[in-house]
C-alpha cells in the first residue's frame, strides 16, 4: 500500500477527552433540565457528532434544543473543557516520528469544531505537526468532511484514515480510502473489525509500520 497522507482522528486517537467531554456534556444537560450521565456512559459518546450525541442521550429529535444544547456544551468547552485532555502516551513520539519522514503528510480530520481541534493541538504542542486541520459542524458527518478534502484535493486515494471508532472506518469506506484502527481509544476491538480495517494497532507506536 503507497500512502503519503496520514489523516488522525483526534478523540480517543492523539488524546483522551474523556474529562472535558464529560463534564461538558453534563454541564449542557443540567441547564435544560436532563438526568447527567457517569464516566462509564460517556464512553459510548466519544467519537461521534455531538447532536447525534445529544439527540441518543435525551431522545430527542427537536432540533432547536439539540441546537441549544451543543451551544451550552461548547461554552463550558471553549473555556475550560479542551484543556481538560491528556495524550496517549507514545502518541507524541510517533508523530513526531512519522513527520520527520518527508515522504508523509500529517492531516486531522475530527468531529470537533476545527478551532477546538486547533486549541488542543496548541497545548500540546503539535499543531507544526500537521499539513491540514479539519473539523466538523452540527449536520456534517465524518464521511462527508473526507469527501470534501478530496474534491478539494487536500487528499487523494494515496491517503489513510486512522482512527479509534467506527465512523472512522465508515468514512474511509465511503471515499475509497484504507483504514486503520487503534485500540488505545473507545472503540471495542467488536466495534473496530466489523468495518474491516486495512491495520489494526494496539499501540502508538505500531503505527511505524505504515511506513513499510
């Protein structure tokens, strides 16, 4: 397989989220009156869009007060909740790694809003990393934000979505791309095969193998 375009996810992926999304989640459903949700349930909610989340957690199809919801979300998030991440260990190191390997281009593509993605990768440090920054709005799923970089020819078939959930690997699929799944995030080992990815990593570092 000739690839030259690594494309991260960031969630579950680079770092864990799990605190600020958390705690944002809640701090949305308290202010319009909804039962919070615990650590073990939050799991489930890492990865995918955040009015899908909100619409399976209140079970609601109202799309004023999914609206609404994501709005108080991202207050908390915008101020306090981004920085509430830490990196997998290792992660650093393989990326830094793979772009010292001219022949690679790093990219993200992420369900967060591009300027959240931004801030994180900031943090810690990572954002000369990467060639390209992409990120999602309210309505648009992972498939179609890979669409679109490669009708704007951002990316091309020589290029690889890696990634810890199913979305991932179904936005590849739909844009004829190979995949590879990493098992550090909140993606069940179940979850991850039945998409059929091209790679499956356990750690970081694995991730070398890419380049062979």
């Amino acid at each position: 397989m000739k690839v030259k375009t690594l494309i991260f996810d960031l969630d579950g992926t680079i770092s864990d989220p799990k605190e600020g999304i958390l705690k944002s989640l809640n701090f949305a459903l308290e202010h319009f009156s909804f039962e919070t949700i615990d650590e073990q349930q939050v799991d489930h909610f890492i990865g995918p869009p955040l009015d899908l989340t909100f619409s399976s957690i209140t079970q609601s199809t109202d799309q004023k007060l999914i609206h609404n919801l994501v709005a108080r979300y991202r207050e908390r998030y915008a101020d306090i909740g981004y920085a509430e991440n830490n990196l997998y260990d290792g992660i650093t190191e393989t990326l830094q790694g793979l772009h010292k390997n001219k022949q690679y281009r790093i990219g993200l593509c992420t369900s967060k809003r591009v300027d959240f993605a931004e801030q994180i990768l900031t943090m810690f440090g990572l954002q000369e990393l990467f060639s390209f920054l992409n990120g999602g709005e309210i309505g648009v799923h992972k498939w179609q934000q890979l669409k679109q970089l490669r009708e704007d020819e951002i990316i091309d078939a020589n290029s690889i979505m890696i990634g810890d959930r199913d979305v991932d690997l179904i936005a590849a699929h739909k844009n004829q791309l190979p995949s590879a799944a990493v098992l550090w995030g909140y993606g069940s080992m179940t979850e991850l095969k039945k998409e059929n990815p091209d790679y499956i990593f356990e750690q970081p570092q694995q991730l070398v193998e890419l380049m062979v």
